[in-house]
C-alpha cells in the first residue's frame, strides 16, 4: 500500500521471515509567505498585510516544526532500539540547533537565510538520520519505506507573539510584544511564554467530569511518600526516550524516588537504589522543572539543559508532591509489571498538536478547573498546580513500545480499558507551587524549539516496586480502602 501525508506506510517486503515496520508519516506543508517575512511556514497568513511590529513578532516568535520521528516508529525491534534511540537523540539535537540558528539571527532572518542556513540544511541532517535509522531496523528486519517523506521541517510562527504585537501596536505601544523582552518585561524572554499563555484560573468554568464508579469497580487509593526533591536530584536525561545519552531531554527534570535515575540507569541499578520513598518504593517519577523568571540565575545557566538550552530563571521547589494510584471506574485493576515505563503529555505538543497533550494546570481551591494549554493565573492564598494523571490501561505484554505510547493506552469515557488492554492502577503526579499572585514570570522547561508552552508538559514513570508493594497496593486499590 502506498501511503501519504497522515496515513501508514508499509515496508517493502524483502526477507520472508522479517518483521513488517509500520511508519505513521506526518505530513508537513510549507507555504511561501510575502513581505520579506519567513519563506516557509505551517500558518496560512500572508506577511504582506502584515504591520512592520507584527513582522518583528512574527520573527521573534519562529520555531523549527519537524514531523515527530520517535512517534511515528511505532514498531521497532528489541535488537535495533538502542541505536535508533540514539539516532533520535541526535534528531533532537539538530532541531536544537537549528532553531539557534534561527533566533540569533533575529529580524534578519529573512526568505534566503531561513531555506539556506536553516531549513535547507536541517532537512539533509536529517535525511541522513532517517537512512541510518532504516539501516539500523534493516539489520534485524525489513528496511521500513517512507521515512524520507519525514525529513522536511518548516518555520511554525507563535501566533500568540504575533497577537501580543498587534495589541501592543493598537495601545499605542510602539510595536512590542507585551512581555517579550528578555528579564525585565515580567520576566519573559525571547522564545516565550507570552502572557497570552496565561489566564486566570476565576475565569475558567469548572470542566473536570469523572465518570461513575460502577459496583464492579476499584474505588481504592494507595499513596506513597517520596517527598519533594529536596536532595535536588536534577538532571536534563531522559532514561525513558533516550537511554544512555546525555542531555536527551534538552530541559532540566525533577526527580522524586529512586536516587539513581539518569540516562544510564539500567533497571538493575534501579533496582538496587536507594529511594526518597517512605514506603521503600524505588519507582522513579520525574518532570520538568519550573522556573520563577525573576532575573535570578540558576546554577545551570550556561550548562546543556539549562542556559544553553533557554532555560533560564531559578528552579523553583515544589511545595508539595503527592503521588497516588487509583483504581478504575468499571473493574478490578491488575498489577503492573516491574520496570513499566509510563510517559503522559508530550514535549513537543506545541510543533506535534495537541493529541497526546495530558498535562493539567490549575490552582488549589480551583481544581475542578484543568487547563492544558495555559499557564494558571491564581489569586491570593492559592497555589499553582500541576496534575499527570497516567494511562491506566495496559496491553498485557510490554513494559514498554518503541514510541513509549503503544503499550498503555487512556480508559474510555466510562473507565473501560480498549480491547486488548487491562486496568492497572492510575499513577496520579500532583504537583504545587508556591508563586506570587498573578505571576506570569514562570516557565516550564522545555526543548528550545517549544518556546515553554504550557501544553508541552509531561510527566515520566517508571515502576520499580517490588512485587510485594505491588501486590499490597492491588489489594489496597480493589478493596476500596485508603493506604501508603
């Protein structure tokens, strides 16, 4: 079958007895834009209708979007995993780079600049990356076709800078995006957030519905203490994505539990941690940090991560980790299986969409009001919240898929699990801050190219319970009682 943009690409069949690679390609359109603007863009707006403040923004709110590669190679051998997650690391890293590229060279990135020294030589990097990849899997199995087509990238256009400049140049405010200048303007600096990434939480209508708990389901909840990282476990891997590479993540993570999670961890060394648990759970829970942009420097602002990476501004300790795990609306939950990595949300929702997007943002005192593409403005007295709430449906199988998605799945509407897959507990992470009234100088961390947006927020899991834990917290869970 022969695929195009959105839809499955099949292998062509060499070996009899190889494995067939399915690739999802996404498709990425690229639109010639006028006015001396950016020759490439996802947007369809035309640059020439463009006032000269909205040009400014419009190049001062580009990023590189990039077809996703990692999410679209859904099945990839055990034996060929280790390098293509290294190929894809390196993915992420000329992304990175190329989006440098791009933000130094500030409003004279014009049509010539952006397809000669951006766009033109990301593409051939990652051409490149592709064909090593499909070499990789070709060893073990058939030589997967279409990954080509997911070289391409384009210049995406922050439409909330562009609609910052447009207010500002109608208050009168010389053209400038309310917010954008780096420290000094609330805090904000060039590649966002905007304070269009803001609202405030009082007027939010509440939206939060959770279905019913039928009688054959689990109405339990087992909890376990592993305090707030105030051993400051920090580090910018991620074992998950990219094991054994340093800086994988390109944006600083927090880490509650197992002491000894980085890149290089292996579940050995999990398993033989010591953890900041309580109830000697060495499951390791990690998420991106938050920052308080206030013009303070943080120990790693000019380390990978940190500075180097725009991440900028003080780290800021959690006043509260709560980590729970729940039950299912419609049935009875099974254990899950030890060393089950779990990752909700995803970095790059702002240049991939919205479709795995899971992180919520609110307030104390407002949670029945969930945000997932806006930073939570919150009144005195109340904290800022964030809330992972995981996939609590496993395939039965795997303790992990070549995307990190396959092998768990959302419950339905109802709290039923898709066909194939059975309940496990709920992870719930639940994370507090304390920040001043109204602030709009926080930011998450995040790969250069996701400008801090909100909706790129995630969370990471990876189960090291011992079997007897697991098995207490089951019990605990569809007994309907309250434990940890």
């Amino acid at each position: 079958m022969r695929g195009g943009p959105g839809g499955p690409v099949k292998s062509r069949k060499r070996h009899k007895r190889s494995r067939v690679i399915v690739i999802s390609v996404v498709g990425a359109t690229a639109l010639a834009v006028g006015g001396g603007a950016l020759l490439m863009t996802d947007n369809n707006a035309s640059a020439a209708k463009e006032t000269p403040a909205q040009q400014a923004a419009a190049r001062s709110g580009m990023t590189v979007k990039c077809p996703d590669v990692a999410t679209s190679l859904s099945r990839v051998p055990q034996r060929a995993r280790p390098a293509v997650n290294d190929e894809l690391a390196k993915m992420d890293s000329q992304v990175a780079d190329a989006y440098r590229r791009l933000t130094a060279q500030g409003t004279r990135a014009d049509q010539e600049f952006v397809r000669t020294r951006v766009l033109d030589p990301l593409t051939a990097e990652r051409r490149q990356t592709l064909d090593r990849i499909a070499t990789e899997i070709e060893k073990v199995a058939t030589r997967p076709s279409g990954l080509d087509s997911l070289a391409s990238c384009t210049v995406k256009q922050d439409t909330a800078a562009l609609a910052a400049a447009s207010d500002a140049q109608a208050q009168g405010g010389g053209g400038q995006a309310q917010g954008s200048q780096a420290q000094g303007g609330g805090g904000q600096a060039q590649g966002g957030p905007q304070r269009s990434d803001f609202v405030d939480i009082r007027k939010v209508r509440p939206n939060v519905k959770n279905p019913r708990v039928r009688a054959t389901g689990s109405k339990g909840r087992f909890s376990s203490r592993c305090g707030r990282n105030e051993n400051k476990h920090f580090n910018s891997d991620n074992v998950i994505v990219a094991p054994g590479v340093s800086n994988g993540a390109h944006h600083m993570h927090d880490y509650v539990g197992n002491l000894k999670t980085d890149a290089f961890a292996s579940n050995e060394v999990l398993a033989s941690a010591g953890t900041t648990c309580t109830n000697g759970d060495r499951s390791t829970h990690y998420w991106p940090v938050l920052r308080l942009r206030d013009g303070t420097k943080e120990a790693d602002a000019g380390a990978p991560g940190g500075g180097t990476e725009g991440n900028i501004g003080r780290i800021l300790r959690p006043a509260s980790v709560q980590i729970s795990f729940r039950g299912n609306p419609v049935s009875k939950v099974a254990a899950m299986p030890r060393f089950l990595r779990i990752i909700t949300g995803d970095a790059k929702s702002f240049t991939n969409g919205t479709a795995n997007a899971n992180a919520s943002w609110s307030c104390t005192g407002f949670e029945d009001r969930q945000l997932k593409d806006k930073y939570p403005l919150c009144p005195r007295g109340s904290k800022v919240v964030r809330t992972f709430t995981f996939q609590s449906c496993w395939d039965g199988k795997n303790a992990d898929s070549a995307n990190h998605r396959t092998h768990v799945a959302f419950a339905r509407a109802d709290g039923s699990c898709p066909q194939g897959f059975k309940a496990i507990p709920q992870l719930v992470q639940r994370i507090t801050y304390k920040v001043a009234p109204g602030a709009r100088n926080i930011a998450v961390d995040s790969f250069p190219e996701q400008l801090h947006k909100p909706v790129t927020d995630h969370g990471d899991f990876i189960n090291v319970m011992s079997s007897k834990l697991m098995k207490q917290a089951v019990n605990c869970i569809n007994s309907g009682r309250r434990c940890g």
